[in-house]
C-alpha cells in the first residue's frame, strides 16, 4: 500500500470530493464544513497534494500574502497511509516551496500533532499576549442547521 509520495501544487489535480469527505468527516476542525466551502478554501489557497501512484492520499492547505505571513492548515494523512512520514514530506515540502520563503511569520494550529511541527522548526508563539482571533469551533454546524 505504501509506495513514493509526489506531492504536486497543481490544483487540478486535487480530489476535491476526497478531501471535503475527509475534512467534513474525519477531522476535529472542519467538521460539517460543506464541499461549496472547501472548494472555495481550496481555490484561494497554495495547497499541496500528497499522491501514491495516482491516488491522493495527503493534503496541505497555506494561506498567504506571500511576503509576510503564512497560516498552514487542513493537514491530512488519510490513516492507511500513515507511518510511512508522509506527513513528514508534506510539511518540509511546504516549508521549501520558494513562494513561502522569507516570510516574517508562519503559523498553524494543531491540538494533537505538536510533535511533528517541532521538527520542522514551529514553536509556541513568542509572545502569546500579542495574539488574538474570533473564533468559532461550530460554524459548520450551524450552517448546516440553516
């Protein structure tokens, strides 16, 4: 099952019905999200494609102005491919990307996979008192209640 990863930017080669299943129904963060949202996220985004043989198995997600800052979000491994460091090859392959580089900040948000950005270099905020967001953990589900 396992085999070399090519990771490809080019969009038309995403799944995008793989990944909104994904998203909508394997995830913490974007549970409920709807395909018309994703594809939008998708379209307005630098997003990365993990692919075994033609298959996807991986994505990535960079949201940037491309100068200063970067938000890397909606990482996946689907889970019969993990443990072959994927996941690995997709976040160096982010951090490599030229139009990613020199950035004064890049950011994410994990609440289970510390380990794996630490190694490439992400930490806890310097300065934490200096953040702030609106957030809002169930507006997928309420959309879906409209």
């Amino acid at each position: 099952m396992s085999g070399d990863l090519r990771i490809s930017t080019e969009r038309s080669e995403l799944d995008l019905a793989l990944i909104h299943h994904f998203l909508s129904t394997h995830t913490y963060w974007a549970k409920g999200i709807s395909q018309e949202r994703v594809r939008k996220s998708i379209e307005h985004s630098l997003c990365f494609g993990g692919f075994v043989d033609k298959a996807q198995v991986a994505f990535a997600r960079v949201i940037s102005d491309f100068a200063t800052f970067a938000n890397l979000v909606d990482v996946f491994v689907l889970p019969e491919y993990r443990g072959h460091s994927y996941g690995k090859q997709m976040v160096q392959a982010v951090l490599d990307h030229p139009e990613l580089q020199g950035l004064r900040r890049f950011t994410l948000a994990t609440g289970d996979a510390h380990e794996l950005y630490a190694r490439h270099g992400f930490t806890s905020p310097q300065r934490p008192e200096t953040l702030m967001e609106i957030y809002k953990p169930d507006v997928y589900a309420s959309a879906i209640r409209r």
